[in-house]
C-alpha cells in the first residue's frame, strides 16, 4: 500500500519517507517507524518533528496519531534515544 493511504501519512510525509527509499507500508514495516524516524533526521533537508514519527507508528497500527497512547509515545522516544546512543 503506498504511503500516502496509510492512516494519518499525506504526499509530504509519503515525499519525505520515498526519499531515503521508503515506498509502501511494508517498507515501513521493514525498516521500522523509529529507524524510519531517524533515517530521515539524518538525511532529510528538512528536519522531521515527532508527530511524524508518532504518525508513522500509527499508519502502521492503522489509527490516527493522536490516538497512540502516551505509554507508548514514552517508549518511542525512549527507543529513539536508545539508537541513537548505539549509532555514536
């Protein structure tokens, strides 16, 4: 399924993620919302904001970003800090 008709992704998140190789969900499925996240913070011009990252795990779980749990948004951010200490 291409980008732009998952849940809560548009053309400029579907433009951002096709950028550094993400087409479809299962390419997002693959490489993971967060590595996805940090990919793009690495490599995109523009610096993607956590809601994108919230709306990326969303599309995966097929609902809004606004409807992913604060617990999980703890987790995320947790598992954002995690690899980036890994990729030091």
């Amino acid at each position: 399924m291409e980008i732009r008709k998952l849940k809560g992704l548009g053309p400029k998140s579907e433009q951002c993620l096709n950028a550094i190789g993400i087409f479809n969900k299962e390419d997002l499925e693959k490489i993971g919302a967060v590595n996805a996240y940090l990919k793009l913070n690495n490599q995109s011009i523009m610096k993607p904001s956590l809601n994108l990252l919230y709306a990326m795990v969303g599309a995966l779980e097929n609902k809004h970003w606004t409807e992913i749990a604060k617990n999980d948004k703890y987790r995320l951010l947790m598992e954002l800090e995690d690899l980036k200490e890994l990729n030091k």
